[in-house]
C-alpha cells in the first residue's frame, strides 16, 4: 500500500511515515492507493476487533501486525460500555448506528483511541528517536478524545486548538479539565477554520523546523490517515450487524446519511464502499453552514459566506480538508487538485470539471437542516421512537427524510449518530421548550426524561479542576503553539 500527496502523487510514502507525518511536506493530504476489494463472507461474522485487524491491517501492512491486532483489542476494550462497540438501534423508518460509547462519547473516540498506538507503531517500525508533537485543531469533539487518548504517552505531547465561541459548554469543559502531563489546550479567538488554518501553517513553518528542529510535528485530526483509516470499520460492521438481524441479505446495497464538517467521517463510508461493501447513496448532512450540500449539488465550492454559529458546533466548518482526498480518489490528477486547492486558498472558491462532477453524483447526495429543522426531529424522535438524540445525529435524520421524500428511495438506510445528547443537554432542551443555561442542570433534567443515567465521565466534569484557560487572537495563535512546542522540546 503507498499512500501519495493528493497535491503531487510523485511524493509516495508506506503507511507508518503517513502515520508519522499526519499532512504531506508538501501540504497535501497523503491518500491511499488500492484497487482491493474484501471478501465479505469472510468478514460477516467477526467481532468489531477481528473485523478492525482484518481491514485494517490491509491499509496499514507495513506496521507491526502482532502489536497491531493486540493494540486493536486494547483500544476496543471495557472502556467502551456497550460491548458491540457500535450497536444499532431501530427507528420507526430507519436504522442509527450510535458511535457515541466510548470514553469521551463521541464518534471520534472509534479513530482517536487506536490512533496514538498507530502513532507508536510506526514510530518503532521507523526506529525514530525524536518526540512526536500531535498539533490538532478541533471544532469539538476531536479535541477530547485527542487528549484523552494521547495523555502521558510516550515520545509525544499534544496541543489541541478550539474555537473559543464554537464549541457546547460541555466539550469546552471536558477540555478545560483534560489530564496528563502532556497535553494543552489553548482557546482560540475565531471559527474552526481559523483553528484549522494555523495548524497548517504549523506544519510549514519555517520557525518552528528551526526553533522546534528536535520534534516531529504530527495531527489527529482526519487529516492524518491514521484517524481516517479505522473509520472504515464501523461501516462494515453496521452492513453485517443488518445481516445478522435478517434486515436485509449479504451483498445488497445499503444507504447511510452522515452528518458531517470536515468530510472525514463520509469519506470514510466512500473507502468502505470503493473497498468492497455493498453502498447504495452516501448522503451528505449539513447544518447552516451547507457549503458541502452546495457543493455536492452543483460542482461549485464557494466558502465566500457567512459563518454561523449554530447548536451542532462539530459541524460549523467551511473549508472541509478531507473533500480534497475525495477530489485525488474520484479523478486521480494530483495536478488539478492542486489547481483547485489554489484557488480555494486564493479565491475561497472553485468548481469541478463537468466529469468529476458527475462522479461525485454518482455516489453522493446532499441535503442541510437549519436550526428549527433539527430542533424539530429531535423532539419528533423522542415523542415516536422514544430516543432522544443529539443535534448533529438529528442534522443528519432530518437530511435522510429530506432524500426520502425527494426521491422515493426504500432502500435499508443507516443513519449515523455520532455523540451523546448529553454532550449538547442546554440545546437538546429547547426542542421541547426548556431554557436551561446551566449545563450540568441540562444533564440531569435531560436524564430524568429519558430515564438514563448520566454518563459517567460526563457527570463528574463538575469535581474536576480547570487546568487550560488561555484565550488567543489569531494573530497569536502561531506564537503560542510554538511558545509551547518549545517547551516540549525542553522537557
């Protein structure tokens, strides 16, 4: 398996330096190279670990494989509270697959708990010996389940940046108060993609090669493919889990609608679809800020417009970095992605040639819910299916009755939910008519409705001491990442 730049496919790297380096020197995002398709026979009955080794393992062969298949049944372990790792729960029209079981519940807890023994891995595979500084922008849920996973592990620190206004009280809190003798967190005075922005910058720094020449700069964000890679996983296993439940046969196709900011998170389903499983549509859920919606319905991405804060902060993204990796993966012209990449960074603006849109309709479809939109199908779906769920999860909901209607559609759909409604209780309440500012009061009236218990690292933020509170303009933000990288490099 090489894994190219999706700027310049001459640069081709294994996968443990794609690991290692997280973005391209160049600035591209490394992208696989596969023709593979995995026989589902042999795959449809293994448990979420065998299946994670056994897809795995393909993209990452050039890891330790022993050490890879034990640190899968590390990560998927009892810190998980459901023991399907990913259960599936049945709606009235659909089916939610809940990512949201892990320690810091949120989807990003499938990637980010295996990605620091990826980290590890190739580390050793390399036999490097300078310490790996993790720089990652988050718009919410990345951030914690960054920290949690990387805190006091070896050879590494981690600097995670957020939007200071851009994320619910209760990620800012889960943050604040993160553990572990290598971590910080500094607050930034913008959106996520000026977050976003500077840890780009970071990475072509001619400072910090200089100041910081002791450190390899790395990410956990989707950008590195090492996060984007067990994503895959979880997609095969809700296709067998409705298998084995006899909702459908092996080898039909399925539908599955994905809230998403980043594209990370459908890209992921657009790598299990062109490795063998049997997907029918990907539809694409936006929040206010649709940039994705419009982009995948008329070829033209334009982040020339207002950015809103809106009650599904993981989502308020403009300029979505994995939709370059799908631009390299449809058309295979590294060349007129950069084009289109230079004009983004020029204009904020570009448009697809008539062939390359017409593959991504062939695949994707887009729909967006506003904020009254997505209030609505959470009360909606509590009142009928009596489970309550998060703004992002109702995003994409709403988005799939969106494309049913428009097109008739019956195909089994899967919609994915990606965190707890706990993380969101303030907003959650407002679908029915409570105005509870206090986060932690929104928790428990929200346990009493739906007869829950509060999670538990979710329930003891309270008690825990708030360690990071530095606020930056953006101006700044390059200065203090590299203030504190050279602190690491001192330590």
């Amino acid at each position: 398996m090489e894994y190219v730049s999706s700027i310049d496919s001459n640069k081709k790297v294994d996968a443990a330096q794609a690991i290692i380096d997280g973005l391209s020197p160049d600035g591209g995002l490394y992208t696989p190279l596969f023709e593979h398709r995995f026989d589902l026979d042999q795959l449809k009955d293994l448990s979420y670990q065998d299946l994670s080794y056994a897809i795995i393992r393909y993209f990452f062969a050039d890891l330790d494989l022993n050490q890879l298949e034990k640190d899968i049944r590390d990560a998927y372990d009892e810190k998980f509270d459901d023991p399907d790792i990913v259960p599936l729960a049945k709606l009235n029209d659909s089916y939610l697959l809940e990512l949201f079981h892990g320690p810091t519940y949120a989807f990003k807890d499938l990637a980010l708990s295996l990605l620091p023994k990826l980290l590890l891995n190739a580390y050793r595979v390399k036999d490097y010996h300078k310490d790996i500084a993790i720089l990652t922008a988050t718009s919410g849920d990345t951030g914690k389940a960054a920290l949690e996973s990387f805190k006091d592990v070896k050879h590494t620190s981690i600097t995670v940046l957020y939007p200071e206004d851009g994320v619910s009280p209760i990620q800012k809190k889960q943050m604040a108060t993160s553990k572990g003798d290598n971590v910080y967190v500094l607050a930034i005075k913008g959106n996520f993609d000026d977050c976003q922005r500077l840890v780009k910058q970071a990475y072509v720094s001619d400072r910090i090669k200089s100041e910081c020449a002791d450190l390899i700069l790395s990410s956990a964000n989707s950008i590195n493919i090492g996060r984007l890679i067990p994503q895959i996983v979880y997609y095969y296993k809700a296709y067998f889990d409705l298998v084995r439940n006899k909702t459908i046969r092996l080898h039909d196709k399925v539908n599955f609608v994905v809230p998403t900011g980043n594209f990370g998170d459908i890209l992921a389903g657009y790598l299990a679809k062109k490795s063998g499983l049997p997907v029918n549509r990907l539809i694409c859920a936006s929040n206010t800020n649709n940039v994705l919606t419009d982009f995948i319905n008329t070829g033209i991405y334009d982040a020339n417009r207002d950015f809103y804060t809106t009650i599904s902060p993981s989502m308020d993204i403009l300029v979505s970095s994995n939709l370059e990796r799908l631009l390299y993966l449809l058309c295979e012209d590294s060349g007129y992605v950069k084009q289109l990449m230079d004009e983004l960074k020029k204009n904020k603006r570009y448009e697809v040639d008539e062939n390359l849109f017409k593959m991504i309709r062939e695949n994707f479809d887009a729909y967006y819910a506003d904020e009254e939109q997505c209030l609505g199908t959470i009360k909606e779906t509590f009142e009928k299916d009596g489970i309550m769920i998060d703004p992002h999860t109702s995003v994409a909901l709403n988005a799939y009755r969106q494309y049913k209607a428009y097109t008739d559609d019956e195909t089994i759909s899967v919609v994915l939910s990606t965190a707890s409604p706990f993380k969101f209780g303030k907003d959650v309440l407002k679908a029915f008519g409570i105005n509870e500012q206090d986060p932690m009061m929104a928790m428990k009236i929200l346990s009493e409705m739906c007869h829950k218990d509060i999670p538990h690292n979710l329930a003891v933020l309270d008690e825990m001491e708030v360690r990071f509170k530095e606020s930056v303009e953006i101006d700044e933000g390059m200065n203090m990442i590299i203030e504190h990288l050279k602190e690491v490099t001192n330590v």
